[in-house]
C-alpha cells in the first residue's frame, strides 16, 4: 500500500477511468490548463487533451447540465464544482433534470455524472465560500450522495461513482486535500452505500462523515486515555442512502450515540440519524442521543469566531462526558 | 418538398391540431391531469424543422409544450395519448406525464418544464455527438421567453466556444407564460440576441411550413457540416393560453384575430388547392380519417391500458442492481 495524499488518490482515480474508457471526460473551472485549484486533475490535460479535460467558462448551472445532457448518450462526467457554495447554482440541472430524469422517463434515460466538490469552513474564507451542502443533496430522490473522510474511500469511492448509472454527488472538503493515508497498489472499488467502522468501541458510538470523523477520532482517543471511554466510531462515508442498518448495529452494541457534523444542526445529517435511531433502535438506547454541530450562523470572516461557529474534537469529548454523566 | 411530401406533411400537421383539441377535451372531462399545454397555432415550426433534420437520428429535446415534438420524432401518438392518461403504456410509463415525453428509442430526448432548462441539456448532447464522431445534430425547441433564463446566454456562449454541433430553434410565440414578449424583453426580435455568442442566427415566418422549411435546411446543413451551432427564430402564435389553467384574458381579440388568418394548416391547405395537387374533398376526407383514428384508435388505447402498478412507485428511482453501488462485481 502507498502512501499519498488525498488529492493524489483523486487524481489517480481520474487517470485510471479516463486511460480506461475514452467516454470519461473531467469538466470544471480551471481544471485543465491551470491543474485544478486542489490539483485533482493535475496533469491531466497534457495527457487526455482539451476534448476530454474541458475548461469551463465560469457558468456553474450550465456546465453542470452540459455534463449530464452529455451522459444521456453515455459520457461519463467527472464534474467539478469548485466550491460546493457555487453549486447552489447548479441545484437546478443536477435535482431537477439529473435525479429526476430516470423517474420520469419511466427509465428511458438516465445521467450517469460524477459531480465533485470542496465544501467546509477552511482558512477565514467567509461566509460565502464556508457552506456545508450535503445535506441539501442528501434529501433529493435519485442522488447518491458520498462524502470520502481519507485517501482510500476518495480514490475508491470516485471509481465506483465513474461507473455506476446514477448520478453521484462527491462531498469533498477544502481542508483534507493534503491528508495522507494508505490507498491499495491494485485497483480499488469503495461500495456506494453502507459505513465503516473507524474505532472499535463499546461505550458509545461517535457517528461522523468526512471531517467529523477525524474531530470523532481525535475525541475518542482523549476519552480513552482520560476517561477510560472506549467510544465507537462510525464513519458515514455514504450519505444518502444513509446506512440504517450499520447505524442500528452499532448502538445495539454500545447504546449511546453521539453525531458529529460540521453543518448547522437543522434538518442535517444529525437529524436524519437520530431520526433513524428512533425508527430502527429506539428501545436500545439508553440515553437520548445528541448532536454535536456548527452554530446557526453564515461562517464569519474573523478567525475567532469562524472557530467558535464549528464543532472540534473537544466539544466531542465534552458531549460523550455528558452524556455518560461524567 | 414534392408534392407528396408536402400532403404528408399537411396530414400530420392537421392531426397534430386535432390531437390537441381532443387533448382539450381530455383534459375538461378530468382523463388528464396536471398541467396542460397545447400547441395549436404552431405546427409549422416542428413539422418545417424535422423535416429538414432527420426524426428519430438527430437528437431532440424541448420544454414542456412537447406532445407534437415527440410524435413528430417518431413517437407512437397512442403512446403520448397513454401517457397523458397517466398508464403503464404511456411513452413514459406514466411517470412523467404531458410536460415530461420521452422515446429515446426514437432519440426524442424530453419535455423538460424548468424554463430554459433544456438548453444546457441540448449542448451535452453536441458534446458527446461530438467526441463519439457521429453524423447526428442535437436540436433544443424553446419558446421566447426561455431565453430570458441565465441558461440560455451560458449555454450559447459553450456551444459556440466549442463549436459543437447543436441547433437551437426558438419558437417565438410571443407571450411568457401571460406578458407579452415586449412587456418582458428589452430587445424583442430573438435572433439579434444571439449575434453577442458569434452564432449565425435567421428569423423566419413561424406559419409558412415551406418557409420554416427552407430555413431549417440551411439551419441543418450548416450545424451538420461541422460549422458549429445556429440559432433559428420562428415567429408564431399559440391559440390557447399558455396552460389550461390560463384564461387568455391578456391578449386582444383582434390580435388573436390577425393571427388566426395566418393559420399554418389553413396556408399549406389552400396553397396545395390554388395548386391543383389537393381538393377541399381530399381535405375533409382526411380530416375525418384522423378523427376516426383519434376516436377509435388512440383514445380507447390510452382508455383501457392499465395504470401502472403501485408497487412499483419506487421503480426508476436509482438504477436495479448496479454492481458499482456494492464496489464492483466481487
């Protein structure tokens, strides 16, 4: 296994697909002569030329729709979005006319686009370039939405979205291009639904996705060394559909539950899990799970306050004591 | 067009018309639900087109006025008519309804009802024709007002930056929704908005088929021969409101007067007649025909096909069993 970088496990997975089926096109804003601004496509238009690694004029809507009008005759897609806060403007083509087209066509057709994108609080970037998205995306019928916490779900995970028929939204994050981690030699295919376990645990499980997982990580490593807390962590790399039935194994197991995520807490990915808990595993519980979230506040531009506004490893840590009455 | 061609093409647009009107019908007695958008007034603007391009070859997309565009590429009427009626045999399983058509077989691509939305589609379309190094064009049907949409100025500009080849045809009928074209748009005639894009762009009378006709083909011929896209405006009317929940109270009656001189069916028909290559008896005999076949044919198949079943509500939503969602077949 070698060791690299998150944004070199995603360029190696464009690489792989696009030297494999000739439909493979990456499209975005400054993918191609530029590199990409995260250096996913780094290379890549001197290999695959300008047909295939397009640089597109600055029209998030449209070229988002290009891409999926595209894939009705069997394109594959790679699509970035440069920032998940520009997809706002993209919503249109990819849950109107991407997640719909299939149903509504009574599955004549279907839009088989990869679309990735950056989103989370990173270095004082403001309001308008902090927006966490998944969970617009993880309620629309038709979208598979996974969000990659390392090198090897990234790589493994942009691989099988190439090639299944749905469309697939990619929820990266601005601060974890650089995160090092083992990606298997051989080809890897990550599955598109379900969840890993990050940490064996039996007192509690700290549920997380994409960065969380690392801040969920980070706090059971105190507990334990503080508070003899072996806490459980469970990764929810795939978002929608949500894994039910790793959510309810685990709690079975430990019978607390924490969620961590990096969103404001209404109708998040924390409400849909507990949301699941009480549907799937109400009577295993025996606290009342909590959430662990971002303030209620457009990400200020003021180090200080950006800080306060997102959770971190220690307001895990303080949950879990909470909630075991610590 | 010859003659014959002609007679086919005056036979198809006269079922069109009476296809709509029985749509009406439909609709007032509830078989048809939703919403309801007709296209009387308009049947030169499909029918010129598609018969300088190449129905169900070249790819065609459209907004939600699209029940002609998908007969005319090919389409089984029963099935459109199925469709309406909400039925499993419907062109898309009655899933999709009057604003959403689809027959890929027949590479009739969708009715799509986000105005403008299409657009982009239509470009993708170009792209993938393009990288797989096939002879077909795509060609995106939209109204007037679908250019007052950001899609429309981003699309053009791609299409053009990237040659592809792609035919867009307005269809200007002059009203969005109900404001009049002018009332919403600084510059009224369509095509000069596409001269900013470095796109040949034409208008033409939307109610002469044999115009529409002749301007399509120097449409097609351009966006075929690898010349990149063209932008053809068509300068027509529709006879009903925008939908059927649309009373139409906005327009003057002597407009709709003015207009109704100018009907499509009734030009090509007495032009054929003034020809000597049809008489008003052929004509009436054809008319019935295509009643006799909407009554007996088309409505008691869309009548008594069965709806589609309610176990299957969750079918179509994703893929069935796509071996990638489990990481490949291990």
């Amino acid at each position: 296994m070698a060791v690299m970088m998150m944004w070199e496990a995603i360029r190696r997975a464009h690489d792989e697909e696009m030297a494999r089926d000739p439909l493979v096109i990456a499209m975005g804003e400054d993918i191609g002569v530029a590199g990409g601004t995260y250096k996913a496509t780094q290379g890549l238009y001197d290999k695959y030329g300008p047909e295939r690694v397009i640089d597109t004029p600055i029209s998030e809507n449209s070229f988002t729709g290009v891409g999926i009008g595209a894939s009705f005759l069997g394109v594959r897609p790679i699509i970035e979005i440069m920032s998940v806060n520009f997809a706002w403007l993209a919503l249109d083509q990819i849950v109107n006319t991407a997640a719909k087209v299939r149903y509504m066509s009574g599955g004549q057709l279907q839009a088989p686009v990869v679309i990735r994108s950056p989103g989370g609080t990173a270095h004082q970037l403001g309001a308008q370039h902090s927006a966490r998205m998944e969970k617009v995306f993880m309620g629309i019928a038709g979208l598979r939405v996974v969000t990659p916490s390392n090198p090897r779900q990234a790589y493994g995970l942009l691989k099988s979205a190439v090639r299944c028929d749905d469309p697939v939204f990619i929820n990266e994050h601005e601060l974890m291009y650089n995160l090092k981690g083992e990606v298997p030699d051989e080809e890897y295919f990550h599955p598109l639904e379900g969840s890993e376990v990050a940490r064996e645990g039996r007192d509690v499980t700290l549920f997380g996705y994409n960065i969380s997982v690392h801040w969920c990580l980070q706090a059971a490593e105190t507990l334990a060394r503080e508070d003899g807390i072996q806490a459980e962590v469970v990764d929810l790399y795939a978002l929608s559909p949500l894994d039910r039935e790793g959510i309810r194994r685990s709690v079975a197991k430990t019978h607390r539950a924490v969620v961590v995520e990096e969103a404001e807490a209404p109708v998040g990915v924390g409400a849909e899990v507990m949301a699941v808990l009480n549907e799937e595993c109400f009577f295993e519980l025996d606290a009342p799970p909590v959430r662990v979230s971002a303030a209620m506040v457009p990400i200020p531009y003021n180090r200080r306050l950006e800080k306060a506004a997102i959770p971190n490893p220690q307001r895990v840590v303080e949950a879990v004591r909470r909630l075991l009455g610590r | 067009m010859n003659s014959a061609d002609k007679k086919r093409v005056l036979r198809e647009m006269l079922f069109a018309r009476r296809f709509e009107e029985r749509c009406y019908e439909a609709y007032v007695e509830r078989k048809i639900g939703g919403f309801l958008h007709l296209y009387p007034g308009q049947e030169a603007c499909v029918h010129g087109v598609m018969e300088a391009a190449r129905p169900g070859h070249d790819y065609v997309i459209t907004g939600y006025r699209d029940h002609i565009h998908a007969i005319k590429c090919g389409c089984d009427p029963k099935a459109v008519m199925a469709e309406l009626f909400g039925k499993e045999t419907g062109c898309s399983k009655g899933r999709g309804g009057s604003m959403h058509l689809f027959d890929v077989a027949h590479r009739f691509m969708g009715g799509y009802a986000l105005v403008g939305g299409p657009f982009p589609l239509a470009v993708g379309m170009a792209k993938a024709i393009k990288m797989k190094g096939g002879d077909e064009i795509a060609i995106c049907f939209l109204g007037d007002a679908a250019n007052n949409q950001g899609t429309f100025h981003e699309s053009l500009n791609m299409a053009a930056l990237w040659k592809l080849p792609v035919l867009f045809v307005c269809e200007n009928n002059l009203y969005g929704i109900g404001t009049r074209i002018d009332r919403s748009t600084a510059v009224v005639d369509q095509y000069k908005r596409v001269c900013g894009y470095g796109i040949p762009a034409a208008q033409e009378d939307g109610q002469d088929v044999e115009k529409v006709y002749a301007a399509a083909r120097v449409a097609v011929e351009h966006v075929r021969g690898g010349n990149g896209p063209y932008f053809l405006e068509l300068l027509t009317y529709r006879y009903r409101g925008h939908s059927m929940s649309d009373s139409n109270a906005y327009r003057p009656k002597e407009e709709e007067r003015m207009w109704s001189r100018r009907d499509p069916i009734i030009i090509l028909r007495d032009r054929l007649i003034e020809a000597g290559e049809l008489t008003m008896d052929e004509y009436k005999r054809m008319d019935d025909e295509i009643l006799h076949e909407i009554e007996h044919e088309i409505i008691p198949f869309a009548e008594q096909s069965p709806e589609p079943p309610v176990e299957e509500l969750e079918r179509y939503v994703l893929a069935e069993n796509d071996p990638w969602v489990r990481g490949g077949a291990r």
